[in-house]
C-alpha cells in the first residue's frame, strides 16, 4: 500500500483526505514542513501533497527535501483558488508532477491520486530493473553460519520467549514481551509486529522498538499486494536485498517497498493453520552484522508459536465479546430464561426470571430442577426427558397464584445429542390485568348502550299505553274502545316484558338446569306450541315471545324434519327452547317469502358425531355485508333491541359447549345451524 504525506494547515483539506477509501493509500498528516521532515527521515513516503491556504512558500522547501530523501516519490500540489480579478496563476506554482485546483471534487482527487500511484509505480520499476543489471545477484555467503548458539544462550531466548505466554491473554502484553526476548536474542536496531485486522483485510502494527510512535500508527499494509501477499505465498522468510534484487515486476517492487517503509531488513511470517496472521519485521543488527540461519530458524520457529497464540488471543476476546453481548441480551429480555443439562441441574438464570421468581439468580444457578416453582419444573423435566415441547402454555404458578406463558424446547448439540433443556416464560399479569380492565371497560360501554335503547324501546309502547288512559274517561263506556285498550295495551306490555326477558339473557348471568334427553323432545313441543297459538289467535303464543307474523299480516308455519335415532345430548330445556324460538322469530321477521321456516335435525358425519338442527328461512331481507353484524345488537344504528335475538340464542348454545353458524345462499335463503356435542 502507497504511503501518503499530505502538508497542510487547513483542517478542511485533511478531513477531505481521511475521508479517501482506506485501500487507497496510508496517509501521513503533517501540520508544518518541520513536522513533515520526522515522517521523511523514518519512513518512506510515495506521494507527498502540499495544500496551503494562499501560501506557496511552505510547499517549496517540503518538495525538495521529499526529492532529496525519496527519489521515486511524486509530489502534488493543491493550487488555491484563483483570487477576484486574476485571470490565471499558473506562474507562481513550484515544481511538482501534479496540481489540483480548489475547489475540487472527491472524483478528481481520487483520479489525480491514482494517477500519482501509476506514475510512481512506473518510476520505481524503471529504477529496479537499472539496478539490477548493475548489481550482482547476492551469494549464498552472505548469510552468515555460526555455531556459536550455546545453550546458556538458547535457554535464556526460551526463558524469555516463555514469559510471553503468561500474560493471562492480552494481546499487546504477549506482543511487546516476545519483542523483548528477540531484542536480547538478536539484538536488532527496530522491531515491529503486525497483525491481520480482525474487520478489515489489512495489516496493521501492534507493537514495535524504534520506529517513531506517530509513523508506526499509520502504517497499512493491505494483505493483497506487497509483502502480505508475497508472505501469504511462500510461508517462508524474506530478506530485503532479496526482494530489491531477485524479484521481478510491479510486485516486487511493492514487496521491497513495503519493507523500506517498516525499515525491516528480514520479515518473518507468523502462520498458523496455513493462514497469515501476521508479520515480524527485523531491522538491521545495531552491531551491523548479518542474522545466521541457526538465529532465523530458531526466530521462525518461535513466530509459528506465536502466531498460533495471536489466533487464540483473538478467539479467546471474540468468546468473552459474544459472551458480554449474550449476557446483556438476557439482562434486558422482558421473559424469564432458565436452562439446565442432562442432569437436571440449573445452568442458566437471567434476572427476569429470578425477579419473576422473587430470588437472585445465584439462589436458583446450579440447583436441582425440583427447585422450581411447580408446575415449571414438572414442564421442564418432561421436555427433557419426553420431548415435550410446550408452546404458549399458560399456567398459574402455585404458590404465588402468577399466570405465566411457558415455552420448552430440548438444546442439541451440532451432532444433535441431547444437551439440555431450556424454558422461555413472561409474567403474564400486566396482560391479565390490562384484558381485566378491557372488559370491564366494554361491559360499561355495554350498558351504556342499553340504558339508552332500553330507554327508546320501553318509550314507544309506554306512549301507546298512555293515550288509552288519557282517553279512558271520555269513551270507557263504549265497548270497541275497551276492547281496542285492552288488546294494544296486553300487545305493549308483552313486548315491554319480551324486551326484558331478551336483555337479561343476553347480559345477565343464566342459571341451567343440565339434563340428558332428545332434542327432538324440544322441537315437537315448540311445534305443538305454534301450531296451537296460531290457530288460536295471531297476537302470541307464549308470554316470553313476540307473535310470529309476516308483514302482510300472515301466521307462517313451521316444517319440522326430525332424525330418528339421534343420541342425547345435555341441555336445559327451557334455555334452549328459547334460544330456538329467538331464531324463530327472527327468521318470520326477515322473510319475505310465504314459505314456512324449515327446521331439520340430524347428526354430523364428522369424527365429533354432534347432534345438529338447521333452520332455514326464505327471501330474507339480509344482506350478505349484513352476515358479519349479525350476532352484533348494536352493529348498526338501524337495529332494534328485537335483534338481540339471534344474539342470546349464540350465547346459550355456546353456555351449551356447541356453536350456532349462520350462512347465507345465493337463492337468499338464510340458514341457522345450531351443533351440540353429544352427551358422555
């Protein structure tokens, strides 16, 4: 990766450079030409910017002493904006290989820059190949044999290297002890250790000896090109005059630069499982000598060991990261979590859970399971040993009379061999509490809605029964008059008291008197029932129900179909004489048609065998939109507390265990089917 030097006061134009993609290139900032001159002595430096508000003269002198110390480095300069009046600069522009203007974009800093990186690339190409064919391949002499590693010697490194692995998993402390013991080993003039990032796919220094703190900070090596590559590659160790001189290209150029910036006369790769996990870097004996193969055997030797712990270091801080981030998790979670292994013993508690439980989760961690409130332990142990797996069980708590939704699942390991069990609950008293309030909140509104149609429906025939009696004293004496009163009056009150009868059902709490027995039983006397009052009169025929009578004034008769054989269901059998009579009524209300209302019994063919009875009415004036309100008194405005029927009839069925469906044909006939389960 190029190395960057950009000189500029103007906090504006360093922020524009740090925001550059960081595979670009490492940047170097520098406030002043002093401050520039430490980067170019200790490090080596590729492209060197100079932006200025205004002032050309600091960027002279950088350009210079960058030529002077790096030859092959580019330099660009960032040209101020042309001042009001002044046509054109270009004069007072020192000498430099690229300008940018003010204001720029950051697509034209990017281009200029890459084309700076080519430019510099070709330069120091050209360079190497003059150079080598100017200087002679290195011999094999050049690297020194000595057998002058005794084993005081050998002991003291391994003593040293030793000291590294103790020190309780800590990155930068195991980094800077290993440099310690090469430092007394080999005795080298810098030193410096990088370290594949965890996120990005560079390297970066962890720890080194005399390199400048600031420059070493800065330092990328991008592990695609370069030295990283070239170690990657060949796992092997590399000497710097190997790397100006044998290796050919672009490549190696890069290999040998990047070596020149870390001042490193040997890199090492630090492999482990066949992976780069980072790079020693050994600068120049401060006695001058050369390193023997016995030293970088025995180095190379200690690198793998080291690299192996750097994998560790690492796996062992991403554990304890997972591991914060997971207890945090069941810190913060609303559900209580509660597992435990294969010997039933608790292994895991969050605070919720022990806060729901009334304990700490010291109390309840590595108890047995029968520890726990019943019936959670019971749940857990079946789902451990059973397989039971429950899915929103709700369950009250015993001793502390608390509903809980419950979850249980079995932990399998990754060859799927039973580890554990774990259960999920949540305190469900808040939701209990809240549904409490709901209903109570509605059964207000609820009545609320009664007192006021109560009040219009009870007022209608009061003003009937009113107007007689106003009249009464004037025409007592004639005989149509009295007869006349005394057949609205008995009409008024009977609807007032059918009113009543229907509110109480509907809202008021109903007593049953459970027995076994046919329903055919119930609909023969509610034949027998409407045969007889309607060939007795029109106006009723029982005190509790309204006359059954169409709009022309036409009694409708009933078709009774019953199915022989049916078994007993349990019923109370005035409750659910009234709760047929309601559909009943309703049904000759709604229809338009002079057929009779056809009511049919029989048993459903399904597994549950209930006992059904079907009452269908003909050319209904219900609409379809109408099907879903139908169970709804107070669905819409239009209704009358007479539609509450169909409603109480619901009710009682249900109180029954059955159900009462509804279901609208094409042919507009309406079709109620009541369903009871038979009798045990």
């Amino acid at each position: 990766m190029k190395a960057l030097l950009l000189i500029t006061d103007s906090p504006q134009q360093r922020t524009q450079f740090q925001n550059l993609p960081d595979e670009t290139c490492t940047l170097f900032t520098a406030a002043s030409h002093d401050e520039a001159m430490e980067f170019l002595h200790f490090t080596k430096i590729d492209i060197v910017v100079a932006a200025f508000d205004g002032r050309l003269a600091p960027a002279i002198p950088s350009f210079e002493q960058a030529k002077s110390f790096h030859p092959h480095c580019i330099t660009i300069f960032v040209v101020p904006p042309v001042p009001e009046g002044v046509v054109s600069d270009e004069g007072e522009q020192p000498g430099c290989d690229f300008t940018l203007r003010r204001p720029y974009s950051r697509e034209e800093l990017i281009r200029t820059l890459d084309q700076a990186i080519e430019k510099q690339r070709m330069v120091e190409e050209i360079a190497s190949l003059r150079h080598q064919n100017t200087t002679p391949p290195p011999s094999a002499a050049a690297l020194q044999v000595s057998n002058d590693l005794s084993l005081a010697r050998i002991g003291q490194i391994l003593r040293d290297f030793t000291k590294a692995f103790s020190t309780n998993f800590d990155m930068q402390s195991t980094l800077d002890q290993f440099l310690d013991a090469l430092s007394t080993f080999l005795r080298p003039s810098r030193m410096s250790i990088l370290v594949r990032h965890p996120h990005q796919r560079i390297f970066e220094i962890k720890a080194s000896r005399g390199l400048v703190e600031k420059v070493a900070e800065q330092i990328r090596l991008r592990e695609d090109e370069g030295l990283a590559r070239w170690l990657m590659t060949e796992a092997r160790i590399l000497h710097r005059n190997e790397a100006e001189q044998a290796v050919q290209g672009s490549a190696g150029v890069n290999v040998a630069r990047d070596m020149q910036v870390l001042k490193s006369a040997i890199s090492i790769p630090l492999m482990a499982s066949g992976k780069l996990v980072g790079i020693l870097n050994l600068g120049e004996r401060i006695t001058g000598g050369a390193y023997t193969e016995d030293e970088l055997d025995i180095v190379f030797s200690l690198a793998s060991q080291v690299a192996v712990g750097i994998q560790d270091i690492e796996l062992y801080h991403a554990m304890q990261t997972q591991k914060i981030f997971t207890e945090k998790i069941l810190r913060y979670m609303s559900n209580g979590l509660i597992t435990i292994d294969t010997q039933e013993k608790i292994r895991m508690c969050n605070h919720r859970a022990a806060e729901i439980f009334s304990m700490t989760w010291a109390e309840v961690l590595n108890e047995d399971l029968r520890s726990l409130p019943s019936p959670l332990g019971d749940m857990l142990y079946e789902t451990l040993h059973d397989g039971i797996n429950y899915h929103k069980e709700e369950v009250m708590v015993t001793d502390k009379r608390l509903p809980l939704e419950v979850n249980t699942y079995q932990i399998l390991d990754e060859q799927l061999k039973l580890v554990g069990g774990a259960m999920v609950f949540q305190d469900m008293s808040s939701y209990k509490q809240l549904q409490e309030e709901r209903r109570r909140a509605n059964q207000l509104d609820f009545l609320n809605k009664v007192a006021g149609r109560m009040a219009h429906e009870i007022k209608n025939p009061l003003v009937s029964i009113r107007t007689f009696i106003d009249l009464m004293d004037e025409h007592y004496e004639e005989a149509d008059f009295r007869q006349q009163f005394s057949t609205v009056v008995r009409q008024d009150i009977h609807t007032i008291n059918v009113l009543t009868d229907k509110l109480v059902g509907f809202a008021g709490q109903i007593a049953y008197h459970f027995e076994h027995g046919c329903v055919n039983s119930i609909l023969g006397a509610i034949e027998r029932v409407l045969c007889a009052e309607t060939q007795e009169s029109s106006v009723d025929f029982v005190d509790t129900y309204v006359p059954i009578q169409s709009n022309g004034g036409e009694d409708k008769p009933i078709t009774l179909e019953c199915c022989e054989g049916l078994p007993k269901v349990q019923f109370d059998a005035e409750q659910l004489h009234k709760a047929l009579m309601y559909i009943i009524v309703f049904l000759t209300q709604v229809s338009e048609s002079q057929e009779s209302i056809r009511i049919v019994s029989y048993q459903d063919a399904s597994l549950q065998g209930d006992v059904c009875i079907s009452l269908t009415g003909s050319q209904v004036k219900v609409e379809p939109e109408e099907m879903e309100r139908l169970f709804d008194p107070f669905a819409s405005e239009h209704n009358t507390l007479v539609d509450v029927g169909p409603c109480v009839s619901q009710k009682i069925i249900e109180e029954h265990g059955g159900q009462l469906e509804v279901d609208y044909k094409k042919n507009r006939d309406l079709v109620f089917v009541m369903s009871l389960p038979p009798a045990e």
